[in-house]
C-alpha cells in the first residue's frame, strides 16, 4: 500500500515475509500466492507492499544472477505486489524449531554480515519498482551483548565503513539509493536508540540509519518522542519504521497474569522481558521463562518481545503496547514533514501465538494492514492505491 503524506512524499506500507518459513526462490514465490495476493485481495488494495526476507543462500543466489532477480520481480508485479524493503536481521533458519540468540550471527564483527547486507542491497536494487528510487534494509543492531569484545567492535566499525562504501557504488551502478537501518533490540550491544546512534558515530549518514521497532522501543521503555528527538539531532535517518507491539502484564506478581504470561513462554523465539526499577533503570531478563523463573521482582509491569498483532489487544489479564506505536507514528508521520517513507508489519509470530491456527493468517495479516491504514488515514495521509 502507497499513502501520500501532506509534504508530498511516498510513504511504502508493507508487511514482512519472516512471518512464513519459506527460505528458497521457490518457496518464496510460493508464499505470493498463498499468503500475500490473498491479503492484497482481502484488504481491497491494487497494491500490495512486500518486506522480503530472504535468507543468506538465496540473497546470494540472487545477487549473483540480476535475470533470477527481474524473473522475481515480475512475480511480485503480476500479483499486485511491489518491494522497497528487506529484511536483513534473520540470516537463515528463522523458523528452526529453535532459533533464540541464533538470531544474532553472524554478528557484524563477521565478514559474512557484511557480505548478506550487500548482497540483500545488490537484491533489492533490481527489485525497486521503475518509479521508486530508494530502498531499505534492516540489520541487526551488532551483536548480542555479552559476547561483544572492544576487537569486534572495531572490526564491526571497519565493516559498516565497507557497507556504507558498497552502498555508495551500488547506487553509482543502479541507479537506486539502498540504506541500511541498525535496528535496536534490547540485550544487544545496541539496546536502545541512543546506544544506536552511539554506534554509528563516524559513519556516512547518507547510507546508514535506524531501523525503529516500536515493539523494541516500548520493552526498552524508551519514549518515542524523546527518541525520535535525538535521531534528529544526530542527523541519523529512521530508515524503516517497523509497526509491532509488545505484550505487557500490568501486574505480574498476580497470580491470573504469571498464569497467562506462561502460555507465551514458548520455545523458537527469545521472549526479553523488561520491568521499571528504582531511579528509572530498568531491570531484565534475557527470556519470558527466566522472568517467571524470578529473574524480575514483578512490583512494575513487565514488557515482553513477543510482537502481538496490532489489530487486536491481547486476551485479559494482559495488555498490549499499541499507544507505544501510535505514538511513534505521530511523531514520524503526524507533522508537516514525513520522518520516514517505509513502514513495515512485522508480526512474525504468529505461528506460536497461543492457539494460532494456520488458516486465520491471511485474514490476521489483513486485519493488522487495515489497522494500519486507519491510522494512517486519521493521520491526515492519502491512500494512493484504493
């Protein structure tokens, strides 16, 4: 979906393919007919926004082979769907039947971080539609905390150096301005968006941004105005807003609420769970089961990484953080000028949400789109494609 903000601008609605298991060429296409014209369809759009995951094996195979990527491109284009974003964070295996911190490596101290990065940018340059000139990764935000060494983290510098330089050629050769966004997650060397911008200090602001998650933000207990206030200030672009919300527990020492909390302690994702503590600090726990465990004393309420539909608050006694996410949509698209042009759904949880069943994804996707673009809409931005 296309909406014009009042400055003029394109802003790119879409939602992310890490939802579905698919990690070959042929399992992506697919998915385009079982999953994403379905929704297109459903939600009465003509145009249909895409955020690709694709993963390391087949990023390179595309990038090594631009017929492979025009072929991938008209299939996107006959079902009504385009792509102006990719998804750089899961490097493969996101639905093995545990994934936890596998997520994060290779990390970014890693030749083959980079190497991803440059091929998903190589990929995504051929994938731009004619009319649209920049595109969008996400990546992780370095590495997960407790491995991270100061040798990695000048080698991770060395590296976002080389991507900012790769992404300058890239345009010289496309045509097509491609940038990175470090995306912040709580226990990763980047927790929060100040940590973020820490770590890009040096680097070409031109090529490397932000990639927001308004559900990271809200278990960081960060304040969406104060965040996007300092990306401004530091000159560092919100490359990508990823719409998401975490689950909260308003008052988890009860009984009713630990009870309810344990059905999404479930094991293929890290469920990090945050709670307020003395003199602002917040306290955490490196997964829901540790936070039930005791990890947390449970006196303030409990955030959890766990994205939840948007559309839908979670089943009482829990609660959800969608004020968190309209907030930071207020603050990048409510003004006079567009603070970004690409937001992507990212629910990819859908399949261990406690009794999700397979059949209602198409019709869960929709719903979250069409929650979308009421908001949106109530933002005083145009939609371009009903």
């Amino acid at each position: 979906m296309r909406f014009r903000h009042k400055d003029g601008s394109t802003v790119h609605v879409s939602y992310c393919t890490n939802v579905h298991p698919a990690e070959t060429i042929e399992g992506i296409t697919a998915q385009l007919d079982a999953y994403a014209e379905p929704v297109r369809v459903r939600l009465g759009s003509k145009r249909l926004g895409l955020g690709l995951w694709l993963p390391a094996e087949t990023a390179a195979t595309l990038a090594a082979d631009e017929g492979a990527v025009a072929r991938l491109r008209r299939e996107l284009s006959a079902r009504g769907l385009e792509t102006v974003t990719l998804n750089g964070f899961p490097y493969h295996g996101f639905h093995a039947p545990v994934v936890k911190r596998a997520v994060y490596y290779p990390d970014w101290s890693e030749p083959a971080r980079l190497e991803y990065t440059l091929h998903l940018a190589r990929v995504l340059a051929g994938l731009l539609p004619d009319d649209v000139t920049h595109g969008s990764v996400s990546t992780l935000p370095l590495a997960w905390r407790t491995v991270w060494t100061s040798a990695q983290r000048r080698t991770a510098a060395r590296q976002l150096t080389a991507l900012a330089e790769g992404l300058k050629q890239l345009a010289a050769d496309t045509g097509k301005i491609v940038r990175v966004g470090i995306e912040p997650e709580p226990g990763c060397v980047a927790e929060t968006v100040e940590q973020a911008v820490e770590i890009l200090t040096g680097t070409d602001p031109e090529w490397l941004g932000v990639c927001l998650d308004a559900c990271h933000l809200a278990v960081a207990h960060e304040d969406p105005d104060s965040a996007l206030a300092l990306l401004r200030s530091s000159g560092r672009a919100v490359v990508k807003l990823q719409a998401s919300t975490a689950l909260e527990a308003p008052e988890p020492a009860l009984a009713g609420q630990r009870a309810a909390l344990e059905a999404f302690a479930e094991p293929r994702f890290l469920h990090q769970t945050r709670e307020r503590g003395p003199g602002g600090t917040v306290l955490a726990s490196d997964d829901l089961g540790g936070a039930l465990a005791g990890e947390l004393p449970g006196v303030e309420p409990w955030r959890v990484h766990y994205h939840v539909p948007l559309h839908e608050e979670p089943e009482a006694p829990l609660a959800g953080t969608r004020e968190v996410l309209r907030a930071t949509l207020r603050g990048l698209l409510g003004g006079e000028r567009a603070g970004t042009g690409h937001v992507e759904v990212e629910t990819y949880t859908w399949s261990v949400l406690p009794g999700a069943r397979e059949d209602s994804l198409v019709e869960g996707l929709a719903a979250e789109l069409d929650w979308m673009r009421g908001e949106l809409l109530a933002l005083g931005l145009e939609e371009e494609d009903s």
